[in-house]
C-alpha cells in the first residue's frame, strides 16, 4: 500500500505512480477489445498524468492504494477516451463502439426488415461517413459536458434513419444484389413472411408457402436474375420492385400449393413410385373418385387432338396398348401400321426413357394423324402442355409448372400417372 502525503510535488507522484497508469491503460485495451495506436497512447499517457497529478495534490486522501487509484483511472479513461477521439479520431470512435452501433441499427429496422451480419456491416459502411460529420458537429454543441457517447450515436443514427430512411436502404439493396443476394433474401423475410399470410388461403400452410417463396427468390437473385431488369423501371425503388415480386412469386407459389394439397389429405405420399398397388385402397377416395372424374370429362370434351392425346398418355405413362383401342382411334390406319406400333409400344419389355418414347412417337404420328411431321422437341413441348391442362381441370387452378420445384413436380406427375392407370384401367 502506498501512502501519499500532500506536501509531495505532483511530478514526484506521477513518477510514483507511472506503472499503475501503464497497467491501467493496458487493461482498458484488453476489456474494450481495443488497441490505442502510439500517438494515442502517449496522448492518453499525457491526458491521464495531469488528471492524476490534480487530484492527488488537491482532492484525493493519502490513504488510497494502488488499486483504487486504478479504478479511479479507468473511469477517466473511459470518459476521456471517447471525448478524445471524437475531436481527434472520429473514425476509431466508431469503429470502438461497432457493436452497440449494430445493435441500434438493427433497433431501427427490426420492425420491416431482418438483417444479417452482413447487411449490418453494409449499413454500416453506407452511414459511417454521415455519422463520422454527425457526432462531430453533435460534440461541439455539448462544448463541456460529455454524456454517454452510446447515447449521443443512438441519438444521431435516429435521426439519421428519420429522414434519411429510403435513401440508406436503396442504397443498401443495390449493393446486396450485386454482392450478398443471400443477404438480400434474409432482409425482406419479414416482408415474405407477411405477404404469405396476407395471401394464403386457410388450407394453404403460411410457412410452407414464405419458405417456398424464400427459396425461388434465392434462387433467382443469385442467377442475377432481376438486375437489368430493375434498371429499367425508372424512378421506382428497389423495394417497391421487390415488393412487387414478392407478391407475384406468393401468387405463383399459393396457386401450385393447392394443386397437391388437395391429395395431401390421401395419406400416399410416404409411398414410393410408382407403386399401382396403392391403387385398391385409393379407389373410393372421394378425392381420388372426383380427380377420376375430371379425367372423365376433359378427355370426352376435349374432341380436337383426343386420339392423340390418349395415345400419348398411354405410351408416355406406360399403359399397355390394345389392337381394338388403336383401331378405334385410327379407323383409316392399316392393320400392318398399327401392328408395328402394338409391337413397339403394345407390352413395353424394354425399359425405355422419356426420350427415347417421344422419338418413337415421332416417328408413327404424322401418319396416324396424317400431320406434317415435326420435331421431337416440339412433340416434347405439346405433351407437356396437354399434361399440364389436364393438372389444372383436375385441381381447378392454374399451374405455372416453372415454380414447382422438383420435388412438388414428382408428387404431382405421379400421383396424375396412378390416376391414368387407374382410369384406363376400367
């Protein structure tokens, strides 16, 4: 324990006193998570001497020891410290206090959007400079007094994000297009999350459907999908575009949920495919029952292009071919043709690709349909049109068949394959 005696110069105690101002500097930089450069340090050395050298001559009881004069130092360290780098190092001040300056800028944006990490960092470079401006004119106002400097950064980034809100975040939108797309996405959750809920419908899984949207949106703004297509809508912000996509993609997403919802309820979906024997136990499914009765009623109706199209279910669906349908469809064929085709397509012996089927067919349709012929990827495209008309009578909803995802896709196509089987079957 030290005493100190009044009578005592102040340089002789700041002598007696060095190692417990150097030890308390280097406990403040260990607690803050902060290295003082050399200039501050001797500056802060400086600083601390002369507050120490007044006190102890004037103010202080010579009963002290060493470790309440180093809590005495740390608390003027701390307040001196942030005065002093607000007049002489702006920049460090902020880059000191960066967490609590991430926390308020999350506090100013947590009611609309959900910032990661790295959106904060963004954010936080866009309004360094203006804060830097800011809390210096801010000082200079307060000429003698020094609240808490978290408070008086709290106070500016408010006021900043008051008028300056739109800006900020434009700003920031366009860099995370370019640079953090998966950043991007995070930060408009929110808005997906209320959007879903805005929009589903009561049979309709609200999470199921932000976490579909949130996928496709990824998906899509990592392709850089919609950069040159936002530079073109001038005058609109990024997030009024966005927004605007949100919407649609929800849209998109809810009309295709509720094409297999309405199976969900079958309980066959932990069935592997193709497995027909499930066929039994859905037979008097009213769902399965209805379904059947749409397939009923579009391929009756639908009197341009029937043949064709029950021809190309069957072959593409694996349902075996019979001499009698085949002349019911095509009276005016020969005996011969339609052998050919039976031959080929009629038991399906040799496992076959999708490919390999629609060339076969190909092959055969011009002179069944007495057509021009035209090219496998055609044929391709027009069957999957045909398939995809009959999904929508079926579920009663319109299907953009490019926001199913692949898994979504399987369900439907072979739920739809058991309902051929089953139909063609009786």
């Amino acid at each position: 324990m030290n005493k100190h005696c009044h009578n005592d110069s102040g340089s002789d105690l700041i002598i007696q006193h060095q190692a417990v101002i150097e030890q308390t500097i280097k406990a403040f930089e260990q607690n803050q998570a902060y290295m003082f450069t050399d200039f501050e340090h001797i500056e802060i050395t400086q600083l601390l001497q002369s507050k120490l050298s007044k006190l102890l001559i004037t103010q202080l009881p010579a009963s002290l020891n060493e470790q309440q004069i180093s809590n005495l130092l740390t608390d003027i360290l701390v307040y001196e410290h942030d005065a002093y780098l607000v007049k002489c190092a702006p920049k460090r001040l902020l880059q000191k206090h960066r967490k609590s300056l991430y926390k308020s800028i999350e506090h100013f944006s947590k009611a609309k959007y959900k910032l990661d990490k790295q959106a904060q960092k963004y954010l936080f470079d866009i309004i360094e400079l203006k804060l830097i401006q800011k809390v210096s004119l801010y000082m200079l106002s307060l000429q003698n007094t020094l609240p808490s400097i978290n408070s008086i950064l709290h106070t500016i980034l408010q006021q900043l994000f008051a008028i300056h809100s739109k800006k900020i975040h434009q700003e920031l939108d366009l860099h995370l297009l370019t640079n953090a797309p998966d950043s991007l996405v995070v930060k408009y959750s929110k808005i997906i999350e209320q959007t879903s809920k805005h929009l589903s419908p009561k049979d309709c899984k609200q999470k199921d459907v932000a976490q579909i949207v949130k996928e496709r949106l990824l998906k899509k703004v990592r392709n850089k999908q919609w950069q040159g297509t936002y530079k073109a809508k001038n005058g609109a912000s990024f997030e009024t575009y966005f927004t605007s996509v949100i919407k649609h993609e929800t849209k998109k997403c809810i009309q295709n949920k509720l094409v297999y919802n309405s199976f969900y309820s079958l309980e066959i979906l932990d069935k592997k495919y193709p497995a027909f024997d499930i066929i039994t136990t859905l037979q008097h499914h009213p769902t399965f029952q209805l379904h059947l009765s749409k397939i009923h009623l579009y391929l009756t109706n639908n009197t341009k292009d029937s043949s064709k199209v029950e021809l190309c279910l069957k072959v593409m669906y694996g349902i075996p071919l019979t001499m009698q349908r085949l002349m019911t469809l095509y009276p005016h064929c020969s005996e011969h043709l339609l052998q050919i085709i039976i031959n080929d397509f009629g038991e399906q012996k040799k496992k076959r690709n999708k490919r390999q089927l629609r060339e076969n067919l190909n092959i055969f349709l011009p002179e069944l349909e007495q057509e021009m012929p035209t090219t496998v990827g055609n044929l391709r495209k027009w069957i999957a049109r045909q398939r995809i008309n009959i999904w929508e009578v079926i579920f009663q909803s319109n299907i953009d068949v490019k926001s199913l995802n692949t898994e979504s896709s399987k369900i439907v196509d072979w739920y739809f394959e058991i309902l051929l089987h089953f139909y063609y079957k009786k």
